[in-house]
C-alpha cells in the first residue's frame, strides 16, 4: 500500500532523513516512535505528501506520487490520504459540520453528499448532537473526533496521524485509539501513527522505531 524507496531529506545543513526504505502493508496499523528531532514527523509528511523528499521514491497504492506535479498531486493527497494531527486545526469560525465537509468540497463532492455522508460520520463517532456547534464549544475529545471525521469524509484509503492523542486526557486517548482499530477493522483503511504513547505503539501491528534519521528497528 505504502512503499518508500531511498528516502533523503535535509533542512539547510541538516540531514534528518537519511536512507528509508519502508513498506506497510494495506489495512496495517504502524507506529513510528523515536525520541523528539529523530525524523518521525518529516517521514510522515514525505509518505503524506506535504513535504517532498531530497532523493528517493513514495509510492502509495501503486503510484509513484514523488513524479507528480502539484495540481494531480494535490488532487490525489484531497482523495486518498486523511490526516489528524495532535492540534486538531479546525477552523474556528465554522461549525463542526462545516469544517468535516471542506475536503469533500475541494473534492468536487456536492453540499447535499458531503452534508449526508458527514453526518454519518458524526453519527458514528457519537457526536452527532455536536454538529452546529463550532470548536471553542467542544471539549477537546470532540474537536479531535471531528478532526478524524474530516479526514475519514473522503473515504480516503490511507490515515496518517502526527500524535493525535497528544493533547487528549487518558480516557479521550484511549477511546481514539480503539477507534483507530475499529475503523480499520470495518473499512481496511491503513494507518500510520506518530505517536510517544507507549500504549498505542504496543497495540499496533508493527512500531518503527527511527532513530539519527534512519529506521532502527521495524517489529
């Protein structure tokens, strides 16, 4: 499903990705974990495509998108890649239903699909009371869920989060990771989480441990 080939990224006179070779499986769940500055968040943006590597290849679902250019690029990150990240990053001045329908929006989706499959969504993630309500009046457990309901909108095949329970209190964090597994569970989506939770990383099917820019173990 996800394949990198020989991935090299350097910030000025930096070297924080030096050489990944990495492959996950479709409907995998993986962790990456290393200590702060090791190289987890810009792998996962390079996989994600918001950042291009230096030198090598990503590869998602049999396309090579390191040969994209920026508008199909941009087009196929909107239809088949979802991301959370640990600051949920709504948009405050619209409503939790507003904010879950932009991508389907830039998609070319229409108000009255995005709107019925958001509230599905809601739906599932029991918070579908919330839906009027704009970010500064949901807990921070919701505005989370909502996230996640934005990045699921497109029915994207691949999630990518960035420490998406790192703001959450232990019992919100716990509910966001079983979701994760659930949702796996009933739509094969893959996962590939950054995370320091030690929880998550054990619940995973396999943790990538990068340390100095290079994957140190891969179990």
């Amino acid at each position: 499903m996800i394949k990198t080939i020989g991935i090299y990224k350097s910030f000025g006179n930096v070297d924080v990705i030096k050489g990944i070779d990495l492959q996950i499986d479709r409907g995998e769940i993986v962790t990456i974990v290393g200590a702060s500055g090791a190289g987890k968040t810009t792998l996962l943006q390079i996989i994600g495509t918001l950042e291009k590597a230096d030198k090598g290849d990503v590869i998602i679902d049999n396309q090579n998108v390191s040969k994209m250019n920026q508008k199909t690029l941009a087009a196929f990150r909107n239809k088949n890649i979802g991301f959370v990240f640990q600051f949920h990053h709504l948009l405050p001045e619209f409503t939790a239903i507003e904010n879950i329908c932009i991508p389907a929006y830039i998609a070319g989706v229409s108000k009255k699909e995005a709107t019925g499959r958001a509230l599905q969504l809601l739906d599932y993630l029991n918070i579908r009371e919330r839906a009027d309500h704009k970010p500064s009046m949901l807990s921070g457990g919701e505005q989370q869920r909502v996230a996640v309901a934005r990045a699921l909108i497109n029915k994207p095949s691949v999630i990518l989060a960035d420490e998406p329970s790192g703001n959450l209190d232990s019992q919100n964090a716990k509910e966001l990771h079983e979701l994760f597994f659930k949702l796996r569970e009933q739509t094969g989506q893959t996962f590939v989480i950054v995370t320091h939770n030690p929880t998550l990383a054990e619940m995973a099917d396999r943790t990538l441990t990068i340390k100095d820019g290079i994957i140190e173990s891969n179990k």
